[in-house]
C-alpha cells in the first residue's frame, strides 16, 4: 500500500480514461476512488464510462460515485456539441466496452470527498479533471477539509496561452467558474495543470500502435478510443502533430511534481460576463509569502511521455 492516496473527480472522456489507466498503474500512490461530474457527457454517462474502464484494467476494487450534474451556476446541463465530436457521443470514442457487473455507490460523491480528508488527511490528493463543482460543494458542506486534504491537483485553466473555449477560458473552468474561484480562493493548496503544459504533450499512433501490438483486449480498446481522439486533434488542430494528455499529466504531476516547472501565485478567476472563466493571480495578493496555488508553466514533455508509456504498456500487458 503507498502512502499517498488519490481521488479522481473525471468527467470521463478519452483523456480522463487514460488518466484513470495512470492512476491505475502508477507504482507509487492508490487511486482509493473515482467521483464523477458532468462535461464531456453527462454524469451518469460519465459514472458508467469509468466503470467499464476500471473492469478493463482488472481495477474492479475501485469504488465508483456520482458528483453533482450541473453547475453551481444552472439547475442543467447539456453537453456541447464541439465536446460529442471531441469524445464521442458515448464519450469513449464510440468504442463499445463490455458492460461492468459493478454498479455506482450509493454515497454521493461530494460525501465521500469529505471521509476521505477525514480519513487520509495529507496524504489525500485530489485530482478534478473536470468541472470544480464537486470539489466546491465539498467545501461548502465541511469546510474543515480544506486544511485536511493534502494538494489538489486540477486540469484547468490557462495562465501564459489562451484558453480553448474563449480566448479567455479553458474548458473545465468555464464549466463552472464559481465553483472554481471558490475552489482557489479556499485554504487549499492547488496545483493547476492547465494548458499551458498540456498543449505540449502530446500521443500519436505511433504510441498507440504499441498497446496494439501488446495483443491484449485492454490494449486493443485504448489505442481505438485513443486513435479516434487523435484523429480529432488532426481535423482540429493539425498544428500540434497529437493529441494532447491533459488529464493523464495532471494525474503524473500529482504523483511526481518533478514532471513541471511551477510559479507560485494566488489565483482567481473571472466570474462576470467579462472575461468569464478566465485564470489570472490575484492582484490584491500580489506580495503573499505564502501563495495557495502552483500554475504549471513548464513540462518536461519528454520524460513524461517516457514514463506514461512505460506504466500504461506494462499496465495493458498484464490485463489480457
């Protein structure tokens, strides 16, 4: 058993599968949960998604729960029309996965974020690849936790680039951008992976072909539901040559800091219609001595790939 224990808060789509394959695999942390929220697809998608990717991975020890499936900001949600061509409609690249004999927990995921920072305290990290909502609420309920839970490590936002929703705002972050300025502006310790490292580290079929070539189930269906992302990123962004491992990189990141170069800061974000779901430092704590976030503004892409491969091929190889 490792010291460190991890929550995944996923809104499980093609890179949140490959981030639930690293926490899976990774040697040195116990992935004690997976809580679901909306985003790519809705939540009950989203809970059924990581099922069926626990059951591929031989992972059938991991619980399961349902976040809330909106934001703070809405009473619904309907997912995007750009994140259905993006994931697919299914949210796995309408690759079909044998159905999972396990079912959700009863607890709601916001309850077991809570006894999990009771339980764990600093040796829990959480790891929201999705929407902040879930996190917040959390906050919300028991504030205590946020002196409890030992980092948070999220993939969202964009510091030094713009963001790939509105030149202004990332994804996960405009999902919900009060619950992510409340998240940051929390006693919590944040590290936040967000585009500026994301966007430069990529997957191509070459690294697919080798799960292919494994010869395994598990192998087989990550490089199609990989291989249908990566045709995306060329449709959409032929520019990058792959396609981008947000989620997995902020759960490698979590797990070996080493992965990124950071700068200190207090962040918020941009809740008005101005600017909505933008990432910036807080000017108003520009001379902290103890600033509550690290922002990611270097990767070490190389490495990081390296070791990714190495966890998710090995991972594959055992779970024929």
């Amino acid at each position: 058993m490792a010291k460190q224990k991890i929550i995944l808060d996923l809104d499980t789509g093609i890179d949140d599968a490959m981030a639930i394959a690293y926490a899976v695999a990774v040697p040195n942390a116990d992935l004690v949960g997976i809580v679901n929220s909306y985003g790519n697809v809705v939540v009950e998608q989203a809970a059924k998604n990581s099922l069926q990717i626990l059951d591929l991975l031989g992972a059938t020890n991991v619980p399961v729960f349902e976040g809330v499936p909106h934001s703070l900001e809405t009473d619904s949600f309907e997912v995007m029309d750009v994140s259905a061509h993006i994931h697919g409609v299914n949210g796995v690249g309408e690759v079909e996965l044998p159905a999972s004999s396990r079912q959700v927990e009863d607890m709601s995921g916001v309850d077991f974020m809570i006894e999990a920072a009771h339980k764990y305290g600093k040796d829990l990290t959480i790891i929201p690849t999705g929407p902040l909502t879930n996190l917040a609420l959390a906050l919300r309920k028991d504030p205590e936790i946020a002196n409890l839970i030992g980092n948070v490590t999220l993939m969202g936002g964009a510091l030094t680039v713009p963001g790939n929703v509105t030149d202004a705002a990332e994804a996960n972050i405009n999902q919900d951008a009060t619950a992510a300025n409340e998240v940051f502006r929390s006693p919590l310790h944040d590290t936040m992976v967000g585009l500026d490292v994301t966007l430069r580290t990529l997957l191509t079929k070459k690294e697919t072909q080798q799960w292919r070539d494994l010869g395994t189930v598990a192998g087989e269906k990550f490089a199609d539901i990989v291989d249908y992302y990566i045709d995306i990123y060329d449709e959409m962004y032929p520019e990058l040559g792959g396609c981008s491992l947000h989620d997995p990189l902020a759960v490698g990141v979590a797990c070996d800091p080493s992965f990124v170069q950071t700068l200190d800061i207090d962040l918020l974000v941009h809740t008005g219609e101005l600017n909505y779901g933008r990432t910036t430092g807080d000017t108003a704590k520009l001379d902290d001595p103890n600033p509550s976030a690290s922002v990611a503004i270097q990767v070490d892409e190389k490495r990081y790939l390296k070791t990714f491969m190495e966890y998710l091929n090995y991972l594959f190889a055992n779970n024929k």
